[in-house]
C-alpha cells in the first residue's frame, strides 16, 4: 500500500497560483512577491519555491532580476510564436463557489486545454461566463479586455455574442454555438440528423406531448437548426408546435426547477428532450423527489454525452459524437492563426443517436 504524501505549502501555494494563472486572472505579469505573500499569508521563501515550480512548468518566466514575472504565451517556444488561447465559457458556477475561483471546465474543454498546450500555447478561462455576463456585448467586451488573448474560443456561444467577436481584430472560433452564416471558424457536431431520429421515435412510442429544454442561446432570437428539426418533425407528423415545445426558463437551478414543476403541474410531457447532462441529472432529481416515474411516467433523452451517464441502468437515451476529432479541429485552427492566416470554415462532425432504457411507450391518458 502506498503511503499517503501530504502536500507542502509550496506545493498548495503553486497550485493556488498555477490556477489563477490558467483563468486569466494575470494578463502579461504577476505581482510582485511582497504582494503575493501578503495576500497568500506566505513567506517569500514558500512564494520563491512555488514560482520557481511554475517556471519549470513553463507557465511563467523570469524578468530578471527585481522584475516581475511574466505570463508564459507572449514569446516564442521552440522558434514558433506561442499564443495565449482564451476560453470563454458559456455556463456559470455554482451559486456556493468562491467568485475568485476559476470556473470548472469539463472533461471535453480539459481535453482540449491540454492538447493546446502540448502544441505550446498557454491556455486560461475567463474568470465569468456568458451566462455571469447576461449574454450583454458591453460587460463581455469590458471582460475579455480585462484578459486580453491572441485567439478565443468561445464556447456556445449565442448568435449577438458570436456577432460581437467577429467585429473585433482577435481571430475567434465558435465551439458549438450560434454562428449563423457569421465570418468566423465554428467546430462541433451536426446533432440535426439525430435530433430527427429522436424525436421520431419518439412519436413512433406514441408520444405527442414532447418538451425540448434547451438554453437561451439556442432559442433566441431564433431557434437554431437543431431546434427548428424537432418543430419540423413534429409539425411532419401533424403534432401542434409552439412555446410549449421550446418553453423559455431562467438559467438558474431555481429557474430549471420552476420550468419543471410548470410543465408538469397541469398538462405534464410524456417525452422531454434536455440539452446537456448536468441539466438531465437535475431532472431525473427533480422527478425521483416528485415520483415521477423513467420512463414508465416520461421519457427521457439527453443532447450530449459524457461518461458520468454510463454509470446510469438502464442506459440514458443520449446524443453522442466523437469530441476527439473537435479538439484536433480547434488545435489545427490555432496553428493556422499562429503562422497569421485566415481560417473561417464550418467543420460538423456526425452525431447519433442512441437510444436506451430511459425511453419507453407514451402513457395512457
């Protein structure tokens, strides 16, 4: 058995740093180290050992003597230019997480964080998300000129947002999101197809009360692609389409557990369609505290994957792609924006369909 290696202050104090670095926190320089230990409550010697491990680690760099050190990106690493990459998240932290602390990425953008890196360009995440920033082009442009980038991935983002970094001189590229015709590169999947498939089987089982849950971004001004596919399947097999189908709801967990109670206080879904998994496990809480029996009572599919969903029995209905070959895509964009050409093209990669346990034949009544 091995034995359990407690962390030295050094260690906890560059961990600390090492992740208010990688948000963005820092433009070009850190503070000085009297400053640093003042407001870690450390020694210099402990702020010197941490420092010098991200040195090593190649996300800082000496100024010199008696000079601050400078965010690693700005230079040059290997004889090719080395580019600070900005993510700009679309989701918000939970309401109980420090506001200092850097938002949580998931597994797919950890992925491509660190294939960027690898490449050797250093990356961050905005300290706020669309969401923190109410989706407003002037509080994201007072944002991100607080973090400046030599190219931002924006990550679904909605079709003003999208607008707004098009007009603006750093190169960007949409991970998912709402390009709609924009002049700017977009990567993701092509969820139409699956989208239809879903949504057909569903009326196939005999649902006709089905709900899409999806976010704000994707419904206005609008709906998007894959939205107007569910309303033009069910409009296909003469199902009335409208707000019903698309509700609107307050991207809080307050407001998701309100649009729930609404839909099923009085003419309840017999199917509901949720983007995104964390969104679906709020749901399936929601229906095991109210009884709500999947798929017995409602259905249940999901727009995306991650693998949290292959602990589930039975298995999840889902939407799922291969988000290897979206990392490549981006690093190849970066490349491209590194050697100062121009990259706007649209690349979807197939998605699927996959159907599982969580749906079943429509109720009765």
């Amino acid at each position: 058995m091995k034995s359990f290696r407690r962390q030295s202050l050094s260690d906890q104090t560059a961990m600390f740093l090492r992740e208010r670095v990688r948000s963005g926190l820092w433009d070009a320089k850190l503070p000085g180290v009297v400053r640093l230990c003042a407001e870690m409550n450390v020694s210099q010697t402990t702020m010197r050992e941490a420092l010098q491990k991200l040195e090593e680690e190649g996300l800082i760099t000496s100024g010199g003597q008696c000079r601050s050190r400078k965010v690693a990106g700005s230079g040059t690493r290997g004889g090719r230019r080395s580019l600070r990459v900005g993510i700009l998240l679309h989701d918000s932290r939970p309401k109980d997480q420090a506001k200092a602390t850097p938002l949580k990425p998931g597994p797919e953008l950890l992925s491509l964080q660190n294939a960027l890196e690898a490449a050797g360009h250093s990356v961050f995440f905005t300290r706020k998300s669309q969401v923190d920033l109410g989706h407003d082009a002037r509080r994201i442009a007072l944002h991100i000129g607080e973090t400046p980038a030599d190219a931002w991935v924006i990550v679904a983002g909605s079709l003003g947002v999208l607008e707004w970094f098009t007009q603006q001189s750093t190169p960007c590229i949409a991970l998912y999101g709402r390009s709609g015709g924009l002049p700017l590169a977009r990567a993701g999947p092509d969820k139409v197809p699956a989208m239809t498939t879903a949504t057909r089987q569903l009326i196939e089982l005999g649902h006709r009360r089905i709900v899409l849950i999806t976010l704000a971004s994707r419904r206005k001004p609008v709906p998007g692609r894959v939205e107007l596919a569910f309303l033009s399947e069910l409009a296909a097999h003469d199902i009335p389409t409208g707000e019903y189908n698309i509700p609107d709801w307050i991207e809080t967990p307050e407001g998701f557990s309100a649009l729930l109670s609404s839909l099923f206080r009085h003419t309840p879904p017999t199917a509901v369609i949720i983007a995104e998994t964390p969104r679906l496990i709020a749901a399936t809480h929601f229906f095991a505290r109210h009884g709500i029996a999947v798929p017995q009572q409602v259905s249940l599919v999901c727009t995306d994957y991650d693998d949290s969903l292959a602990w589930c029995h039975p298995a999840v209905a889902h939407i799922t792609w291969t988000p290897e070959l979206i990392v490549r895509r981006i690093v190849r964009w970066v490349a491209t924006v590194r050697l100062g050409r121009t990259d706007r093209e649209t690349i979807l990669y197939p998605a699927l369909f996959v159907p599982g346990g969580s749906i079943g034949p429509a109720p009765n009544g």
